[in-house]
C-alpha cells in the first residue's frame, strides 16, 4: 500500500490534537510516544531514578528539535534552488 504525504509527514512530525485549554498540541509519533511512556514506567517502578528519567527524555527531545531543525534548512535551500 502506498502511503500519502500527509501520512509520511504525521510519521515524521506526530499528530496535531485541539485541546480545549492548552489549544494545538503535537503528540510525537507512537514510536516516540512508546519511548516516553516506556522510560516514565522505568522512573515508576523505581528502575530508574527520576533525574536520569527526565534527562535522558529532555536529551531526546532536543535531539529531534535539533534533526528537524536541519531537515527543515535543507528543505528551505531546496525550494530556492
């Protein structure tokens, strides 16, 4: 089966939800989400302690902030091209 842009961009990027308060949010993908959920179980049952949780996950986040940074400049030098 062949997927669509939109599909191939909500892989890469997450998924918008409308929340009442907070307004637009962007859930990561489910990979991603898996990961986040998988590491707050760890920091739960005590397997992990909370600051190496919260580190590794903040790590994370700035990693792919940083990727998606870069895919986003070459994209932008493209389109000039």
């Amino acid at each position: 089966m062949v997927e669509s842009r939109t599909d191939r961009i909500q892989k890469q990027v997450g998924t918008v939800v409308e929340m009442p308060v907070l307004g637009s949010v962007v859930l990561p993908p489910r990979e991603k989400l898996a990961f986040y959920a998988g590491l707050g179980l760890l920091a739960v049952f005590e397997i992990v302690e909370w600051p190496i949780a919260l580190t590794v996950a903040a790590g994370h986040v700035l990693a792919d902030q940083q990727h998606w940074r870069l895919a986003q400049g070459v994209g932008e030098a493209l389109e000039e091209v």
